[in-house]
C-alpha cells in the first residue's frame, strides 16, 4: 500500500476531503518517526551488488548495489526488550500475571 492508497483509504472511510486525509496521514508518520527517533535511531547501509534468483522461474538475477535504511536501537529498547526475554523461549511472550486476590 502506498501512501496515497492510504489516504484514499482514509478519505473513504471517515468520510473526509482528500486534503483533510492527506493531513492526517503526514500526522500519523511524522508522529511514528519522532517515536522512533527516541528510541534509537537511523542509518545508511550499503548493500553489495549480487547474484540473486528470481523464486517464481530459479532464473539467476543480477541485483545492483544500493543503499538502505537500517534501524538502530537505543540502549535502553534493547535493555527494555531483553529484561522480560530472559524467562522465555525466543519469539514467546510472557503471558500478563493473574491479578492476586486482596
């Protein structure tokens, strides 16, 4: 989905102009990347040209060299993140604990 996908999307659903979806939509992503930016931040990272293969035919591809976004988490996302992993398998989480009666 795109970006205008997601604001005709938007447009439809609430009901709204275009313009006021397109607002709305800008809102939304400056406000998930001020987010992320507080909890780690973004690079560049050069990828190397390659041999790749097309998985519909096995055909050999040749793939460019280019650059991509990478993520790097702060200190403390990894910390908050490893603290409860440590009592479960990798890819689990902790079920919340049952409230004690008073």
């Amino acid at each position: 989905m795109t970006k205008a996908d997601l604001v005709e999307e938007v447009a439809r659903v609430t009901e709204l102009t275009r313009k006021d979806s397109e607002v709305i939509v800008d809102t939304l992503f400056e406000s998930v990347i001020k987010a992320l930016k507080t909890v780690g931040s973004f690079r560049v990272r050069q990828r190397n040209a390659r041999v790749g293969r097309n998985p519909k035919t096995g055909e050999k591809v040749e793939v460019p060299a280019k650059r991509v976004p990478y993520f790097k988490p702060s200190k403390e996302l990894k910390d908050l993140i490893n603290d409860g992993a440590t009592a479960t398998a990798p890819g689990t989480t902790t079920p919340p604990a049952a409230p004690t009666p008073s």
